[in-house]
C-alpha cells in the first residue's frame, strides 16, 4: 500500500551500478532510466520525488459556488520499479510548508478566516490514506439555524460554498469563516503552503493602475526622423492594504507572499483575473518591531496577462 507523503518529503529506492529503473505515476510510465554509480560507490539513490513533482499541483478554480467540489487537487500515487520490482510507493500530497510539524491532511490557514458574502468560501481536503472522504460543512444562516449540504466521496479536491445568507461556515470542525459586509471590492485565492485554497480579503486602501509599455521604431518624414509607437502593452496592477492585523494573522502571511497560484476576484463585477505577486520579500511583522502599533502589510499584484494594442 502507499504511504502518503508530502510532496517535499523524501520518496527515494537505492540502486546498484547495473540496475535498470522505471516510475510510475497513476500506472502511467513516466521516466525510465539506468543507474548510473560513482566509481567509489555501490549503490545510488533514485529520488523519485524529484522527478514526479512537478505532477502535483493545485489550483484555484473558477468556483461555480454552492454545493461544488472541485477535483482540482491532485495527489498521484507514485511506483518505484527497480530492476521490475517494486521498490517504494508513495501518495503525493501537494503540501509545500517544511513543517515536519503539519497535519498534512490539513489543507486550510486562512489569514483571518472572514468572508464577504458576496464571495465564495474554498475549503480543500485531502483523504487520509487513499481513502474518500465526504467533506462536512455547516452553514449557520442569520436566523440560527444550520444548513448543512451533502458533498460527494473524493479522495481530495475544493469544495466552494455560497456565502449569501450566511453569517458563519465551518468546515469539518476545523475551519471557520465568519461572513462580513466588509464593502471592499476585492478579494484573492490563492493555494497556500499545505496545498490548500484559502481566501482573504484586504480590508484597507486598494487601488488599481495600468501600466503602459510603449514599443516604437523611427520613420522618415520630409528629411526628418520622427517616432513611432506600433505597439503599446497594458498590464493592470493593484496595491492592496491589509489593514492592522494580529501577530498571528501577520505570521500567516508567507501563504500569500509565497504562493505561486493566486486569483483575484473582483467581487462588484464577478471577474477573476490571474494575478502574480510582485513582492520580493516578506519581514513579518509584530506589534512590537511595527512601532507597537498592529501590523500593517502592502500586497502588491499584477496581470497575468498583457492587453496588446497594434
């Protein structure tokens, strides 16, 4: 049987200077190759891990809200084969933190957990084992009561819950979102170090630019050069506010900064735009080392994509 593993986690089979190696990801051939050993060595280690990363990922859907889970997380089960025998086998679970420490079935940290009713509230999972698992999610509406929808059985994957009516969401006694009139107009998903999609929304001053990058060459006019634009590119851009923050919510931050996957939903329009983090860096910050006053962050993002204008 697999044993589950975080997708940073070792995963590896040792071979001998005449072994012949194959992996395997979902019983589908993917490498083949032979072992290649130092001259001083007997044996070399065949990291699987590294080549059959790159199969695991997670994104940030386009939730269809309401009671949807997404199948958007995948956690393939990789076979190492050496010399045709079975070596190690492994489900690779999308988990990017380094926390020896982390439940690696435990896919949500939201920053501050709150929700603006006009967004959708994405809970991830991942089955212990290779088992399904149906996820439980209630939903407490304004006049106390509990809604509680039925999922269906998946070995992993996003569920999207509508937050109208709602004023909380707890997702298997984990999790909880609390559903706020925040009246900010944005609102970023992004998948977060566990391999999870987590929601937060700024909650201080955002602005949105464009930036133009002109392209022109020279032509000639009368025994005169003058200058010529054929192409302009437009990228949007947008500096968020978190607004003050705890010393916990501050020490959530990395999942933002770091992520390579965010969206951002423009909650008055419906759009999502892919968008990429343009800062560099992250210093958390404290009550103590921010002037003791609360921490205060500047999200800065852009398009992912260039507009063209010929």
């Amino acid at each position: 049987m697999a044993t589950d593993r975080a997708i940073w986690q070792s995963f590896a089979g040792y071979a001998d200077r005449d072994a012949t190696f194959e992996i395997y990801v979902d019983e589908v051939l993917v490498y083949s190759g032979n072992a290649y050993v130092a001259p001083d060595e007997d044996e070399v280690t065949i990291r699987a891990n590294d080549i059959v990363r790159d199969y695991v990922s997670a994104s940030v859907p386009t939730f269809a809200g309401g009671t949807v889970v997404s199948k958007n997380i995948k956690a393939p089960t990789a076979d190492l084969y050496i010399n045709d025998e079975l070596a190690e086998s492994a489900r690779l679970i999308p988990n990017w933190s380094y926390d020896k420490a982390h439940n690696i079935y435990a896919m949500a940290d939201p920053i501050d957990g709150i929700a603006d009713p006009r967004s959708i509230i994405p809970y991830s999972f991942i089955a212990e084992s290779g088992a399904t698992k149906q996820p439980k999610v209630d939903i407490k509406l304004a006049d106390g009561s509990v809604f509680s929808p039925t999922f269906a059985n998946v070995s992993a994957g996003t569920a999207g819950v509508d937050a109208e009516d709602a004023t909380e969401v707890t997702f298997d006694d984990l999790t909880t979102y609390r559903i706020e009139s925040t009246c900010k107009r944005y609102a970023l998903y992004y998948v977060n170090a566990f391999g999870g999609v987590d929601l937060y929304i700024p909650k201080g001053q955002c602005t949105k630019a464009t930036n133009y990058d002109r392209s022109e060459y020279l032509r000639s006019s009368l025994a005169k050069y003058q200058s010529k634009t054929f192409k302009t590119d437009a990228v949007d851009s947008w500096s968020l506010n978190t607004g003050l923050m705890t010393e916990e919510q501050s020490m959530k931050m990395h999942h933002l900064i770091g992520s390579n996957d965010v969206r951002l939903f423009d909650m008055e329009t419906g759009e999502w735009v892919s968008v990429k983090i343009t800062d560099s860096s992250l210093t958390y910050k404290t009550y103590a080392n921010s002037g003791r006053t609360f921490p205060v962050y500047t999200i800065n993002v852009e398009s992912a994509e260039t507009r063209e204008r010929r």
